[in-house]
C-alpha cells in the first residue's frame, strides 16, 4: 500500500498546476470525492473561481462495480475549456464514462483531465498525470481526522 502524504500532495500540486497551465481551464470540475481535495487545490493554483463537482460511482469501498454511475449535472454556462480532476485513474472506466456523456452532452467545450496517479492499463489516460500506480494508494484525506 502506498501512504500519500501531505507534503507530497504540496510538491504534486505545483507540478500538475505547471502541466495544466497552457490548457488555460476556465472551468474546473472534480469527480466526487476522490478528485475534490485536488480540484480545490488546482483552482487556487490556476485561479479558476468557477469550480464545480459531479458524483460518480465505480467503487463500493475497495470493490469494483460492474457499472458506472453518474450522479448530477454541471452548469457549464460559458465555459469553453473544463479540467476534469480526480486523484486516480484505475481501470479508466469512471473517466471514460464521464468524457463521452459530457462530450455528447456539451460538444463545444474542450475537455482535459488530470489524475495524480494512473495506471498503465486503464482504458483511457488522463491529459495530464505524475504517478504511475504500482498499488493501493490511501491518500491523506481518506483517513479518519
């Protein structure tokens, strides 16, 4: 199991706001929950005030479901270019879900993930990523306080 810290998430923080920059996001939106911590981060970084959230399920604790759901609906008003965060990309189900609703849902926004970790087999990549997942990975704000 891999403990991710505070003080690296502070280094990762930096980093992935660096990687992003160019993309120019005027909208943020976390995968609920695992991506809030991140996107709230990445919004202070970047200055994105128009931050929102959508809740998507794949897991049941640690087990994986055989289906994904997607909770909600962002406001994208005028956006024109969205970063999708979240703090993993595992199988890629979640954010490959999630890309093709919202590209049929809003075809004239331009849409960029990022993932602190990913793995090499997920079935789609994240835009923008740091860490290759060799393991389990509790992250800080996953424990109890």
């Amino acid at each position: 199991m891999i403990h991710y810290e505070y003080d690296r998430f502070k280094n990762d923080i930096s980093a992935l706001s660096t990687l992003c920059e160019s993309f120019q996001p005027d909208t943020i939106v976390a995968i609920a929950r695992g991506g809030m911590t991140l996107a709230h981060a990445l919004s202070m970084q970047l200055d994105v005030r128009n931050l929102q959230s959508i809740r998507i399920e794949s897991y049941d604790g640690s087990r994986q479901r055989d289906s994904v759901t997607i909770a909600g609906e962002c406001d994208f008003g005028d956006s024109h270019r969205v970063l999708i965060v979240d703090d993993i990309v595992d199988t890629g189900q979640t954010l490959d879900k999630l890309l093709k609703t919202l590209h049929t849902r809003h075809p004239h926004i331009i849409f960029k993930s990022v993932a602190i970790y990913t793995k090499p087999t997920a079935l789609i990549q994240p835009d923008y990523s740091l860490h290759e997942a060799t393991g389990w990975i509790e992250f800080f704000w996953e424990r109890p306080v």
